[in-house]
C-alpha cells in the first residue's frame, strides 16, 4: 500500500466527506483500531481525527496509549494529520497530544503536518479568501 490511513471509529459526516474526496483513486491502508497498527515503520501515514462535541474519540484514546507505549512503533515514518470537531473548542489541544506522541514514536512531521477544522471552520476564513473558494473549498 502507499498510504496508511489511520482513522479510529467516529469519524463525523465531514470528515468523511473529506476523506473520500482526498483519497479517491488511491491505494489506502486503513487502520481503525489500536491493535492493529502493525508494521508502520518507514511509510507515509495520515491521521484522520474525528472528535465528537466534548473534544473527545475513545478509539484515539486507545491509539494514543499506544503510540505512548512503543517508542519505535512509527520509526522513520512521515505524517500528516487531520482533526476535526463539531465546535470551536479542543482540536488544537488534541492535535498537539496527537503530534507530539507521533513524534514520540518516531514519526516525522514535515512541512505543514496539520489540518485543523473546528465546527464553523472559521479558522479557515484567511485561506479561504487566498485561494478564491468557500470555507469548505
């Protein structure tokens, strides 16, 4: 496979929406629980996030004890991550305890790793505006 989607159960409407438009025509490895990130040394990875409206994704809480629990578990590998949440609040919190146990793990965040969407995706006015298009666009 060439990329590894690691996406945990609740992955809201839009995101999925976004995934299926992002990864359409793709060769895709999904990974939807803890147990079975196995071999994801040295690929490219993408971290979907879907948090529900308290900030939180219990299928993510698993995934990052793991990521906590096996330093090597993501050696010389490259990622990006996406997260995403119905309201204004917690998805930059989660998207730093996200990052820094990638990294932990030995995963590499280059560039631009991080999509960040709150529930108004006000926090995309600027690009938006840059680009010509919609917030959702």
């Amino acid at each position: 496979m060439d990329q590894h989607l690691i996406c945990p159960w609740g992955a809201n409407p839009r995101l999925q929406q976004l995934l299926t438009r992002v990864l359409e025509g793709k060769r895709v490895q999904i990974y939807q629980r803890a147990e079975d990130l196995w071999d994801l040394q040295n690929k490219k990875l993408l971290f979907a996030l879907g948090l529900d409206e308290t900030g939180l994704n219990f299928g993510y809480v698993r995934i990052l004890a793991r990521l906590r629990r096996e330093p090597g578990l993501l050696n010389g590998s490259t990622a990006g991550l996406i997260v995403d949440g119905p309201g204004e609040l917690f998805t930059k919190s989660t998207a730093a305890e996200l990052a820094f146990a990638v990294n932990q793990a030995g995963c590499a965040l280059v560039g631009r790793p991080l999509v960040e969407a709150t529930g108004t995706l006000e926090n995309f006015r600027i690009q938006a505006q840059n680009l010509h298009t919609d917030l959702e666009g």
